[in-house]
C-alpha cells in the first residue's frame, strides 16, 4: 500500500508510536483482521500496548515493505491523541455522506480516508482520562491501547494538522458514548516503582498474597476453571500494583505461568492480551500506595475481581508478619490410590520448579553458569558488576538457596513408589538439573542496549529522563582536531549501546599528530567508564590468552576493549578476526570450552598508527587535537562520570532510539553496512562522514606504505639492468630481488632469501604493487622455477610468461619455491 507520509501530521511523523499492520482472513466470509506487527523484530506480532513493540514511522515503513505488510498504523497510548473512526459515510456516487461531512466541519482536525476507501479516520487532541474506546454504530473513538491505520490520503478541505476542537467534540462525545460507558477518572499513583522480580515478591507476601501467586502460577481453581477469568483477575492484580502501566503489564503478565499463545490473538485492530489489560486499566479505580496496610490492599483488590464491599473496613493496625519462606524438599507425604499415607519423592525437574518459583525466577543461567541477582542491588541507581552473583559451584549454588528458600533433602534411600524401588535425588543431581532447567541468557548487560536483544539479560536500572544537555557538554570538552572528528567521537560513544548484530562493530582508532599529552588514552578510557569501564589489553598479547580473559565471568558485563599506547605493528590476525567475528570461543576457567556472541567495541590508542591492511579496513581513525585543554581534562573527566554519567547514558540511549537523522549513500557503505545506517546514521551529516571515515583508513596502513617501498627498490634494480619499469614485462630471479632489498636497507644480511620472498608475497595484493609485480610458474633455461613477474606495459601481458626476457642470470639454488 503506498503511504503518502507528506501528508501525515507532522508531530505523528516524529512520534516514536507506529507499527506495521498486515491482514488475516480469520473466519470465512467474514472481514479480515488488520493485526498490529512488531517494528524491531522481524515476523513477530505487534502490541498496541508494549511501546517496545512500536518505533519511528521510518521503520515502520521499512519492515512494511521488507515483509511485505499491508501498511502502517499509529498507537494511541492516552497522551491526549484521539481517534475518531467513522465507517460507511460514502454514499454510491463517491460522495461523502451529510452527518460526516457536518461531524468533519466541527472537529476541524487532520481527517485522511480510510484503507478500505468507504470511511474517514479524524484525528483530534481531548483529554479522555481513563477511557479505552469502543463503538456506537457506524462511530468509533479510541483514546488508548488501539491503533488506527494511516495512509496519508487526506481529505481535501480539512486541516493538515491534529487540532483541539474544545467544546464541540466533547459535548458530541458525551451525548454519543456517555450512556454506553462512564469514563471513570485514575487516582494518579506510580504505583510499585521497584524491579519487576520485587514487585511479583511483594505481591506474593501482601494480605491476599495466595490470590496473586495461584494466578501467578497458573492456577485456574479461583476462578471456576475458567482461563480468560483467570487472565482478567490476574491482569486486575498488575494494574493495581503497575499503577496501570500497560506496558509494564504485558511484560510481568508475560512471564506468569497463565501466558500462551492466545494473548498475542488477534482481535479487530487490537489482541486478547491488549484488550484484557485495557479492560483491568478500565476497572482499577486505585493502585498500590507504600502507606497501604495489608488489609486495604486485599480489600482493594478482591473489590477489583468483583468480591469484597465497596469500601475497605478500617481495621486495627496489624504486627507486620514474618516472610515464612518456600519449602524445597525431594520427598512429599500424600497419599496412593487406595488413600493410605506414602512418602513419595520428587523427580528432579519438580524440584528446581519448585526452587525457581520460589525464589522468582532465580537462579538464571549465562554460558552455562548459575547466576542470580543480589540482594543489595538498588535499580534506582546504575548496576554494578557485584550485583551479579556467579554460582560458580555447587558449593555456591546451596549456599546461595539457604539464604531464599528452606532447602530440606532427606538422605534416605530405597523406597517404594508402589510399582518400584526409587531412590531420593542427591544434592548433585539436583543441581545439575538446575543448570540445564534454569533459563538461559548468552549475555548479562549491566545497561540497556538500544534496541533491547531478547538473548540477554539485562539487571533493572532506572536512568533518567533524556534533554541531551549533559551530551552536548561532554562533546564540548573534548579535545577533536576537527568537527568531523568530534562527530566520529560521538559515534564511537554510540557504538557500545547499540543491540545490532554480533560481530558488526568497526574498531575505533585514537591517535594524534601532535605527540604526547593530547588526551587520547584520557578520552578513550571516559568513554569506556561511561559504559561501565573495559579490558584492557596489552600489545602483543596472545590471542588465546585475550579469548580466556573475555570468557571469564567477570568480564561477561563488559562492552568495551581497550588496546593502549599501541607502539608496534598490530598485526595479529587472530586478534582482527576477534573484532569481526560472530562468537568469541576459547577455554574458560573450571568450565572448559566456552563461547559469548561478539557485541564488543574495540578501543586503539596509537600516537602513529601502523595496522595490517585487515585491521585498517575493520577500524575508524579519530583524530585527537593539539590544543591543550584549558582545564585539567583528567580531573574534569573524574568529576563528569560522578555526576553525569547517567545522564549521558540517558542522552546516547535516546538518541540511538530516535534513529537516523540522515541517509548515507550506497556508494559510501563499507564492511560496517549496518552499523553505519542504524548508529553513524543518528548523527547529522552521516554521509559526509562515511566519506572522511574511508579516506583516512589509508593513514593507518602500513601495507599500502611497505608495498610502495617494494614497487621503488624493484623499479630502481629494473633500471640498473637498463630496462624500463613503465615499459617492459619482466621475468625476475626472486634472489635478484632479495639483494635489490639487502642493498636497500629494507632486509639484513642475515635475512634469508626464502624468507623475503614469502614476505614480498604478503603485498602482492596491496597498491600499489597490485597488478605490477606478481609470484608465478615459469619455464627459464628449459627447467619449471618460481620468478617474480613485472607487469610494465599491459599491452605484452598476452605473452607467454615463458618468453617473457628475464632480468639477472637465474641460478640453480634460485629455482625454489620460495
């Protein structure tokens, strides 16, 4: 479908509130569905009431038209945009029908027609606290939790922008819906403001705790059996304790044991899950307050599940009660068939349900180690390494599950299940059906990526709002030669909360003209504190030892790797294969083989970079300034990361979400494709510096250089043979070319013939000895031998190799391969 964006509102264009929408036959002869699709993530079913689910219309129109989808549509999610849906106001001539024209004229707001070509879409700003939407005939209004499709197909005479049309809408409204549904006004109220795993531990414990954790758990019985009852009383809980926040309910109502595959269903333009939250948001007159008592919180919500009076009795002040603790055991009393008492033990998989349950979620897994989150972890603050706890043993592992639940394993043995003897599950048992049971992450992030991977798990931290003001002081300060390298700066900044693809992140290249004391190991190690610090790793290092270290549980959180003060050749082609590759594989401590998908961003400081031809093509240089900073930029730095630095991950987050702020050219795209339109692309003039990026790899090269060294040392023995290098096509005698060099300087005497030529053959392909000089098979003095061969004039080049003339007497020891 084409969407005409230019007539689209201009604040709809820039809200971040679109999704894609695709048709679904689901009952025969009856009116397809248009079914919400996820932005960010490929085939997946949208959401109108998660916003992870939404993203810019730009995106929405690419996986539009990357899926193949039947269009775009707009959220609405109660931020006082309002949908007005009016169906059938065409009559047979095409003409638009008088209660719509009349309707049209009083809200004088951007009004489009509708996909189907026989309605009209008006969109108007009103403040409808409370209220969902629904229909009344051939009208529609829908305030949250809907979306409406867009096509940008204006009406013509109608404004081009979304207007308040004040007194005339909202007494249209009340005479049409009032009477059909009351809008009842939210008392204002956060309410749980802690991490997700807390809110779900404070529901288990409150007065009515037993309510929540059946349903938490899957436990129909509460409600006569009946699971769509069941998803409403639960969804009915998380408004209350969310202060009906519906995206943070769909994310909690997600990980109960009541979600399955029906809660993404479609219904009309919307779903089960997303109907079901909206009516509990409907119904929930008040929400958790931290001053409630245990008695008014049941009240409130078994008022809320339809028991209860309406008003909660006062109650004399209760003893706090204790947290009694979940038992974990592998044997049970009950009784068999013939209702006799029996002890029975557990299989082991019951058993670490048992221990996840209990202990909400935990222990998770990453790698193949336990690991569970600590206690003293605030998400009010950035997390911290230590708020990870690696359950490394199965010492630790018990250790950890005695500080949680009452962990009770009898030591018995042989006992009779009726049909056989069993025996009780050990300790060791136990925990390696934990290991394989628990679920599995590839990566603990200790900050948000932008966008989020549904493979790693990320410790709650609470940032704080983003106004791009303590960013825009940061880039001030730094010490840039140009303002193309300013910018490159910022998206060397970006490039570590980027949650794109593994093994598609260019390296970053610090260096400077001006010597000393510039700051490029100052700015390189800012950035990397910004993001929670890096790896620091020294020239020359072996590869295997690199691959341990990033294996190793505590550096699993870190995004950054640091190469410092770089004074030698960096040509290590484990170590360039390590900065593109997919997965980082190697052997880690006590746990043998391992594996973490490559999401690192490479750090290089160098005063004179000098990088293999690889390595120059997989990195950026930056070029670091000569002026000295009017403050001491060090103590400047210290005193920044104090105070701002969750500001300036605020800042960088929200811009990597905003996305692309220009186009870069096709003919500009390098091995980095995707990082330069999803990161590069946030920051203006992105193609300009695609460009600039590009040109100044040739600075870092060193093959380009050395292979220029080589074509004049061959050039200059050519001459001294009385032959012309611009000319003439030569066979040369590989040892000719090794003394040529020794004469030079370029090779010491006690270099060894062989060993210069397997060197030479290094650069063959590097300009600008690519297409000159070249290793090949030859007939001379009637016997095969290896020559090097000049390629001068093009023109001789469909001579045969073997009449080529040869430069030098070949001699027998020349006739090697070298």
């Amino acid at each position: 479908m084409k969407v005409q964006i230019s007539n689209i509102p201009t604040e709809l264009v820039e809200s971040p509130k679109w999704v894609a929408w695709r048709f679904e036959q689901k009952e025969t002869g009856k009116k397809p569905t248009k079914v919400p699709m996820s932005v960010p993530s490929r085939g997946r079913r949208g959401s109108t009431t998660n916003p992870d689910e939404w993203g810019p219309l730009y995106k929405a129109m690419q996986r539009m038209e990357s899926d193949k989808l039947d269009g775009v549509g707009y959220v609405f999610d109660g931020d006082g945009v309002v949908g007005v849906d009016l169906d059938n106001c065409f009559d047979e001539h095409g003409d638009l029908e008088q209660w719509a024209k009349e309707l049209g004229s009083d809200f004088n707001s951007y009004t489009e027609i509708t996909p189907s070509g026989k309605g009209l879409h008006i969109i108007v700003r009103a403040e409808l606290p409370g209220y969902r939407g629904r229909r009344v005939g051939s009208v529609e209004v829908y305030a949250t939790g809907r979306y409406f499709t867009f096509t940008g197909n204006h009406l013509d005479g109608t404004p081009s922008t979304v207007n308040d049309p004040g007194d005339a809408f909202m007494t249209w409204f009340k005479a049409t819906f009032e009477k059909q549904e009351k809008i009842q006004p939210v008392l204002p109220s956060p309410g749980y403001e802690g991490a997700d795993f807390e809110l779900i531990a404070k529901a288990q414990r409150a007065g009515n705790g037993s309510k929540f954790n059946a349903l938490w758990h899957g436990d129909l019985s509460g409600h006569g059996d009946d699971w769509s009852r069941a998803d409403s009383g639960l969804c009915s809980h998380l408004a209350f304790w969310t202060g009906s926040n519906a995206s943070r309910m769909d994310a909690l109502f997600r990980e109960s044991a009541l979600m399955r595959t029906k809660w993404d269903e479609a219904r009309n333009d919307s779903t089960y899950g997303a109907d079901t939250i909206a009516d509990a948001i409907r119904k929930c007159d008040r929400h958790y307050d931290p001053n409630m008592r245990d008695d008014e919180i049941a009240s409130c919500l078994d008022r809320l599940n339809g028991k209860g009076e309406a008003e909660p009795k006062p109650k004399p002040k209760e003893k706090p009660k204790e947290n009694v603790r979940t038992v974990v055991t592998n044997v049970i009393q009950d009784k068999d068939k013939d209702d006799q008492d029996r002890t029975r033990y557990l299989p082991p998989k019951d058993i670490a349900k048992m221990l996840i349950d209990g202990c909400l979620g935990w222990p998770k897994s990453v790698g193949g180690t336990l690991f569970a989150l600590s206690h003293k972890h605030d998400p009010s603050r950035i997390a911290k390494q230590e708020d990870i706890i690696h359950l490394k043993s199965q010492d630790a592992f018990y250790a950890w599950c005695h500080t949680l639940v009452a962990l009770s394993f009898t030591q018995k043995k042989t006992v009779s299940d009726g049909t056989r003897s069993v025996n009780p599950v050990n300790r060791s048992e136990f925990f390696q059906t934990v290991q394989s049971t628990a679920k599995k992450y590839d990566g603990i992030e200790l900050l948000p990526h932008e966008p989020m991977r549904d493979s790693s798990y990320y410790i709650p931290t609470n940032l704080p709002a983003s106004d791009g003001s303590a960013l825009s002081e940061l880039l001030m300060n730094l010490n840039a030669d140009s303002e193309p390298d300013r910018r490159l700066m910022l998206a060397a900044l970006l490039t570590p909360g980027w949650g794109g693809p593994a093994g598609a992140r260019p390296a970053f290249v610090f260096t400077s003209a001006h010597g000393r004391g510039t700051g490029k190991t100052t700015t390189a190690e800012l950035f990397a504190r910004i993001w929670g610090g890096c790896m620091t790793v020294q020239e020359g290092e072996q590869s295997e030892i690199v691959r341990s270290r990033l294996l190793d549980e505590s550096s699993m959180a870190t995004r950054i790797v640091l190469i410092d003060n770089l004074k030698g050749r960096l040509s290590n082609a484990n170590l360039e294969a390590m900065i593109s590759a997919r997965v980082i594989d190697g052997k880690r401590m006590y746990i043998g083989q391992a594996s973490r998908p490559n999401y690192l961003t490479w750090y290089i400081t160098a005063n004179s970079p000098d990088l293999s031809r690889d390595l120059a093509e997989r990195s950026i240089l930056i070029r670091v300034g000569d002026q000295q900073h009017s403050i001491d930029f060090r103590a400047w730095a210290e005193k920044f990361i104090k105070e701002k630095r969750a500001h300036v991950l605020a800042d960088l987050l929200d811009m990597l979400k905003k996305g692309a702020q220009s186009n870069i050219d096709s003919k500009h795209a390098d091995r980095w494709r995707t990082w330069q339109t999803q990161v590069l692309a946030c920051i203006p003039h992105a193609n300009e510096l695609a460009v600039y990026a590009k040109d100044s790899r040739e600075e870092m090269d060193s093959d380009i250089a050395m292979a220029g060294d080589i074509e004049r040392v061959v050039e200059d023995l050519i001459r001294s043979k009385g032959h012309m290098p611009g000319m003439d096509c030569l066979k040369i005698d590989p040892k000719a070319i090794h003394q040529a060099m020794v004469d030079d300087g370029m090779r010491q005497k006690n270099d060894r013939q062989r060993s210069t030529t397997a060197w030479i053959k290094h650069y063959l392909d590097v300009p600008p000895l690519k297409g000159r000089l070249s290793y090949r098979q030859a007939r001379v003095d009637g016997r095969n031998t290896r020559v090097f061969v000049w390629h001068g004039d093009k023109n001789k080049l469909d001579i045969s190799i073997d009449n080529l003339p040869t430069l030098g007497e070949m001699e027998n020891d020349s006739c090697l391969d070298y």
